[in-house]
C-alpha cells in the first residue's frame, strides 16, 4: 500500500510538472533547442558548449516527459518488461548496426550524445529510440480509432508511421554532424537500407507493445491525456526547423504532415499558445 501510494504521488506531481509547463516543454525546449544545435554545427558556440553531449541528453529527456508522464499510469510489471525488452532491444540492433552496418547501413556516431556505451553508442539510447516507434504507436492508434483493433492494419500503419519519422530526423542529424553514412546515401546522405532497417524496427516494436500494453488501456489514455503526444509536437517543431535551416525541403515537409496530423488530433491546439500571449 505504502509503495503504491508513493507512485501515485509520483505520478500526480509529474503530471502537474508537465501540464502545468506544456508550452515550455513542447515549444520552448525545442527551439532553443534547434537553434544551439545550429549555433554549434555552424560554429556559433565556444567550444564548452558546443554540441555539448550533457546539454543535449538533458534537453531530450524534458522534451520526454510528455510520453513518460502520460504512460506512467499504464505500466505495470508486463509493460515495465516490455519496455525492459524493447532497451534491450535499442542497444542491441544499435550495436549490431555500428558493428556490421546491418539492418541501417554502414555508419558512426561523429558526436557524443551524452555518456556513450562501449565507445560506440550512446548510453540515454532508449530516450531516443523509444519516441520514434512509441509516439508512432500512438500517433496511429488515436487516428484509427476502432480500426486499431486489427493488428495487421495498425502495424503497417506504424511502421509507415516510424520510416515517415526518420525521413524528417536522419537527414537533420546527417547534416548536424549527429552520425554519418558510409558511403552515403542517395536520400540527403541517408542510404535506403535505413529505412528497411526501421521497418524491422517497428515491427519488433509493435510486437512488444502489443503484448506489454492493453491496446484498449493506450487508446483510452492518448485519448484522455492531452500532453501524451506533446514529445511528437516537440519533434516537429526541433526537425523541421532544423532541416529548413539547412534547405532540406522534403524532410521539412515531411515534418509538415505529422504537424498536420497532430492537428487532426487536437491534442496540441495551441491554446496555451494563446494562453501565454499577453492581453493588449
């Protein structure tokens, strides 16, 4: 009793940090993220904040709580081994990939981003694998509605979801400097493989989620939970700024259409937008 009553008192201070702070979280962290990430790849910043790897795991992980918050509610033991599965999961086709170049194609991290495992990928891993194939399971499951009850039609909506994702992130973090392809690739130096890679990763995924999480619990709950999708309002805002700056116009546009998407949801309306413009 005592250890359930410390979660719910958890829960309910984090879900008052991010209701209470939304636009400081999904539109601020964001852009300020955005621009020190250009100040850094033009060569803006001093050298100690530069790309500095704790300023930018520390950023991700706010921009975060949106999904951690909402899904906390929803994790018991089954869904805390799913998650449990799908880190293990993270680093090991990450670590196979920076090995062999095999499922996403030949490739190195060129900066830190944050404590890295072994040398080779980051150790905060999960905080950026884990929104790519979670909001996209979201994302998919609150647009279909009841047709979410297929399991064929929802992971093939999510796995087109998840490559639409990294067609908007990995052109941007080529162009950062974030990793690089070896040799290349025809799309803004991103090989093709990569995104067959992804669909093997939604498909794991999706495999995981579906058995940790009661579809029904998660529909119920991105339905509810204003903020859930807040991180993906924040991924839009960070990667299609950041692919304009650089020109990048398909990925930009990419990023358009899940901002358009989000709008059909009404999870983000930008009422608190309007909230914080002061009256004249």
């Amino acid at each position: 009793m005592g250890d359930d009553h410390r979660r719910a008192r958890l829960e309910r201070r984090l879900h008052d940090l991010v209701a209470g702070h939304r636009f400081e979280i999904a539109v601020v962290f964001p852009v300020v993220g955005a621009v020190t990430l250009l100040a850094s790849a033009w060569g803006l910043l001093p050298p100690v904040l530069s790309f500095n790897p704790y300023f930018i795991l520390f950023g991700t992980v706010v921009m975060r709580l949106p999904l951690v918050a909402g899904l906390a509610p929803l994790v018991d033991r089954r869904a805390a081994v799913a998650l449990a599965a799908l880190t293990v999961y993270a680093f090991g086709i990450e670590l196979v990939g920076v090995a062999t170049g095999w499922p996403y194609g030949e490739f190195a991290y060129l900066i830190e981003l944050g404590p890295m495992l072994a040398g080779e990928v980051p150790l905060g891993l999960p905080v950026f694998f884990f929104p790519i194939v979670v909001n996209s399971y979201l994302l998919v499951v609150l647009l279909l509605g009841p047709r979410a009850r297929s399991r064929l039609l929802r992971l093939v909506a999510v796995a087109a979801t998840v490559v639409w994702m990294d067609v908007v992130l990995d052109p941007a973090a080529v162009a950062l400097g974030f990793w690089e392809y070896y040799p290349g690739g025809a799309y803004h130096g991103v090989p093709l493989s990569n995104y067959a890679g992804w669909v093997l990763s939604a498909v794991v995924s999706v495999g995981i989620l579906d058995w940790g999480f009661s579809r029904a619990g998660l529909q119920a709950r991105v339905a509810d939970c204003e903020y859930l999708l807040d991180d993906l309002v924040s991924f839009v805002i960070l990667w299609g700024t950041v692919n304009l700056a650089f020109g990048q116009l398909v990925p930009a546009f990419a990023a358009g259409v899940l901002g358009v998407a989000l709008l059909r949801t009404d999870r983000f309306d930008f009422a608190v937008l309007r909230d914080r413009i002061p009256s004249t």
